[in-house]
C-alpha cells in the first residue's frame, strides 16, 4: 500500500485529526493540502497551516498551506484550484473541518446553531462538491468524512440535536454521494472513533487535561484513513466505519499502542451504534 504522489485536500489540517492524516499520507512522500483557517498562532490551540505544512514536509511529503473557510464557496475554490495548480490534481478529499457544542434545544443560540451546520453539512457539501470535478479524474478517488454511523436512535439526539444533526448531514453526504457517483468509481465513506479522540477539542471543549488521558490518540484515525484510501474505490464505498473494527479487518492486533494513558479506561465516543461489538482482545477498560 502506498500513497506516493497522491494529492490530499484535507480540511482542518493544522492540528489533530486532519493533521495526523496528512502526515501517515506524507510519510509515503504524498502531496498535503493544508485548507484550515488557522494562519497565526492561537492562544490556546496548537499549530497552525504553515506549522503544520513544516511537519508535513518533515515526514516526507509536499505541502500547500491555504487559508480556507469551509463555510464560504468562493475560499473552497481559491484553494482547490491553488492545489491542483500545484499538484496537478486531488486524488483524495478529507471533510475533517468540525464545530461542536453539546447543548441542549434552549441553551444553543442561533448562531452557534448555524455555524455547526455551515462547517459541518455545508462545509462538507461545499468541499466535497468542488473537488469533484478533479477526483473524477483521477485514478483511486476516495472522499472520507469524519462522521458518524447514521444510527437514529433518540439517545443520540435528546441532549444535543443541532450537534447531532449537523455531524449527521456529512453522513447523509456519505450515503447520497455514494450512490450518485457509484458508476463513476468515485469512493465516499465515513469513519469514525469509537473512543474520545485526544485532540483541542477534547481538552477544551468537552473533558479537559484528565479526559484526555482516557482517549486514544490520533493515530488511530490516521492509520484507519491510511487503510481506506487504499482500497479500490470502486469496491468500498459507502461505508460507514468504525476505526478499531476496520483496523482490526486490516490485520491490527496491537491497540493499547494507542491510548493516551494505557492506566486510565477508554471513553466511549458519541454515536456508536450499540450493536457494535468491540473487536476480539480489545478492551475499553485500563491495560491489565
């Protein structure tokens, strides 16, 4: 497997997922479009586009930092075609951008609302929708969001349902788009983590230092993308994946090289069907 000389357009680049992505990428010398908004540095995130581009290049790949918001048609567009005025092409889109906030019918205003769905549906919609014409082109083209399983069951949208709507509307992209451009062999899935995920938006937003010591790294979400760009895109799409299951169907055993704190049990992540059994060996209580 291999993805040397593929062109990647991810979005949410400069840190955390996206970045981790980018880099498995880089590590087999493929090209990484950076597209985030972070271009200085902020006072509590870490990285930005051009610090992300350096390692990007570190690992061995080439890298095009570009400022985007995802929420705009016409930033889409300057940075798609600045990247395949540079690389010729884009043979990989990756929806990572994301707004988050887990609140309840009353407690989220109206702008908060609208931002989740214009980064999370729209902005997927939009980036999606603008690489198309040049993943058409190309030879293995996979679109990957970082989104849940549609499972509708009301415990996943009693306590937040504009959160859960918009996450929702990248998936329902996944399941539209798969069947739109299945003849054209034009690859869409999601993936997403059964655990919490150690990134900004963990320790920030949702459980602080001690909660990220009960997620897995980001690793693990690079190394399941790693797997699904990979794979023909004519014979796996569709899919709506879950990173310890494909791992493990890909031949990994050893998971406990990504947790955080290997002392501290795993915190299940939102939107895992209940149905979803763990793989065999694997477990989300501390390392014995």
């Amino acid at each position: 497997m291999s993805l040397a000389g593929k062109t990647l357009f991810i979005t949410g680049a400069s840190r955390g997922i996206g970045l981790a992505i980018g880099l498995r990428a880089a590590r087999d010398g493929a090209n990484i479009v950076i597209a985030a908004k972070t271009a200085e540095p902020h006072k509590k995130l870490p990285g930005t586009i051009y610090t992300a581009a350096e390692e990007v290049e570190k690992a061995g790949g080439q890298a095009l930092p570009v400022i985007v918001d995802v929420r705009e048609p016409d930033s889409v567009k300057a940075a798609v075609d600045a990247a395949v005025e540079r690389f010729g092409g884009i043979d990989i889109c990756v929806n990572n951008a994301s707004a988050i906030q887990l609140t309840g019918t009353l407690a989220t205003d109206y702008r908060r609302y609208d931002l989740m769905h214009q980064v999370n549906t729209r902005g997927t919609f939009v980036t999606t929708r603008t690489c198309l014409p040049h993943l058409l082109k190309a030879e293995n083209p996979h679109v990957l969001m970082l989104s849940p399983p549609l499972d509708m069951s009301p415990r996943w949208f009693g306590n937040h349902v504009a959160y859960t709507m918009a996450k929702y509307g990248m998936s329902m992209c996944v399941l539209g788009m798969a069947e739109e451009f299945k003849d054209e062999g034009v690859a869409f899935n999601a993936l997403w983590p059964r655990t919490g995920v150690a990134t900004a938006a963990i320790e920030f937003a949702l459980a602080g230092e001690e909660g990220m010591r009960h997620c897995r790294t980001p690793d693990i979400i690079s190394d399941a993308a790693y797997a699904i760009f990979n794979k023909p895109a004519r014979q796996c799409t569709g899919n709506f994946f879950i990173d310890d299951v494909l791992l493990y169907e890909e031949g990994e055993r050893d998971f406990d090289k990504y947790r955080v704190d290997p002392t501290k049990p795993l915190m299940p992540d939102f939107f895992v069907p209940e149905n979803t059994p763990l793989p065999p060996g694997v477990s989300m209580g501390p390392k014995a």
